[in-house]
C-alpha cells in the first residue's frame, strides 16, 4: 500500500492536471471540427492494445489511470458536449497504425488476426490492408492484390493501398497495371516515399528512363541519407549512356558503403570524362578529396 501511494504522490502528472489537459483536448478537438468522442475512442484503443508493448508504457507510468480519465470524459461527452455529434472522427489513422504493426512478426499468426477480424466485418478496410499486407509478405501475390482490391473499393483515396497495390503489381511484374495506382498514391500524397520509390523502380522496369530519373532524384532530395537512392540514380544514368553522372553516383555509393577502391575508380573514370564547364567535374573532385583520406575497409 505505502509503495503504491509513493507512486501515486511522485507521478509526473497529477489527475487533476490531467483531468484539466482532458479539458483543454476536448475544447481543441471541437473547434477544429473533430468529434469529442474522438478522445474517448482513443484512451478505450490504448487501454485495448497495450499489449503491443513488451513492458509497461512509459506513458502509463507518468499518467493518471486510462479508466479513471475514460470515466471523466464520459461524464463531460453526456453533459458539456452532449450536442456535438457528426463531425470528424481522428481514430481511423490509429486503427491504420495497429494494423502496420499487426503485419510484422510471425506472418501465420498475423494472418489467423486478420482473419478472425474479417469475420466479424468483412468490409473492414484496415483489416482488409492488413491481410493484403501480409499476403504479400508470404509471396502470396494474386491474394494480395485481390484483397487490397477489394480494400480500395471501400476506400478509394487511400494511399496506403494503393502505394500496396502498386508494390504488389510491381513484384509480379505486372508494371503497367501498378503505374496508376503509384502515380494516384503520390498525387494524394507527394511525400510518400515508399510510393515513390516503387515508381521509379517501375519506370526503370519499363525503360521509361527519364520518369525513373525524375523519381529517383525527388528521393535524394527526401531522404539523402538513403545510399541505394544513389545507387539507383547510378544505374539509372548508365542506362541512359549518360556516364559522367553515372560515375559519379556509383562513386558516392561505393563512399557511403566505405568501399574506398571502388568509390575511387568510379570518380576516376568520372573526371576522365569531363569538361571543365561539367557542372559535376567540381563535385568529382570534391568527393574524390574526401575519399582519399577515408582509410580502407579492410578485408575479412
């Protein structure tokens, strides 16, 4: 009893103060147009789903109980917020993360979850992206699109699907199909690196160089720490016969992997190449300084 009264005394956050930060969250949610009940949905999934942790959530150890902050809620939704009804619901992308972390893991007791899950409702769409997912992972192609299909017709604009749809398609070769849904991934969301990625790995499949080429530098500029991302862009280039660049890409991603030699030999072969008025001769020779003075990996 003592020891739980010393915890009690030492959390971060008193109840009061976060009976008053349940408040202040309820009256942010309504005025930007989200349901109230959209906090209470969330704490009932986190009290539901704690199992996803190996040991007690460092949240649950600063904060007051979930049941006791469920039960203020529900008093303040029934009298405060009693007439807020039919605005928009946040819990929807937390659902989404669960079955992300749902399709990791030992991939027969996955599908044994999502299969019990559209039991229940056979039109859930996350469960439905989640077995997608899964069947993918299993090699299961053919399942996998059917099910992701069946998915993007009760959800058309979603991108998660579709960047799946398109990684499916693209897995079985099937290139041509994959492109739209790719390319309606990326306008719904231009930031999606994954969709991007896929897309320009398609391109590339198909010899549509340039649109490869378009992709893989728009990934540079997302994600430079990314080494295959210059691999890619190398390749991309010697296809194109364009061997400057293409040295010179292969020559940062042979550095990135601190393979001295290799990275060397391509920015050689790169400055053989060039002009002084290449605008990558200057870049040539800067790494070419950089990976002079790197040691040697040396050899196992």
């Amino acid at each position: 009893f003592s020891v739980a009264a010393m915890q009690t005394l030492s959390l971060k956050y008193s109840r009061d103060n976060e009976e008053e930060s349940d408040r202040y969250g309820l009256v942010y949610l309504t005025e930007a147009g989200y349901q109230a009940e959209s906090a209470l949905s969330l704490l009932k999934l986190m009290r539901r789903y704690e199992f996803y942790s190996n040991s007690v959530p460092s949240y649950f150890l600063t904060h007051p109980g979930t049941d006791d902050r469920i039960r203020y809620i529900d008093g303040l939704l029934h009298t405060v917020y009693a007439d807020n009804r039919g605005k928009t619901e946040i819990v929807g992308p937390f659902r989404r993360i669960k079955m992300m972390l749902m399709t990791g893991g030992e991939l027969e007791s996955r599908v044994r979850y999502f299969e019990e899950e559209l039991r229940k409702d056979p039109s859930d769409v996350d469960s439905l992206y989640g077995m997608g997912v899964v069947q993918a992972r299993r090699g299961r192609y053919n399942e996998s699109l059917e099910t992701l299909r069946r998915a993007l017709s009760f959800a058309p604009q979603d991108p998660d699907i579709l960047r799946e749809l398109g990684a499916a398609c693209f897995k079985m070769g099937k290139y041509v199909e994959g492109l739209p849904y790719l390319s309606q991934a990326l306008e719904i969301d231009k930031d999606d690196i994954g969709a991007l990625s896929w897309l320009g790995n398609t391109y590339e499949a198909l010899g549509i160089y340039d649109k490869a080429l378009e992709c893989y530098q728009t990934l540079k500029t997302l994600d430079p720490a990314d080494n295959e991302i210059y691999y890619g862009l190398g390749i991309i280039y010697g296809k194109m016969r364009d061997l400057i660049p293409h040295h010179y890409y292969m020559g940062l991603y042979f550095q990135k992997q601190g393979k001295k030699d290799s990275s060397l030999f391509h920015f050689n072969e790169g400055l053989k190449r060039c002009t002084e008025d290449n605008p990558f001769c200057s870049d040539i020779r800067k790494e070419m300084g950089t990976a002079s003075k790197e040691p040697r990996k040396r050899r196992r």
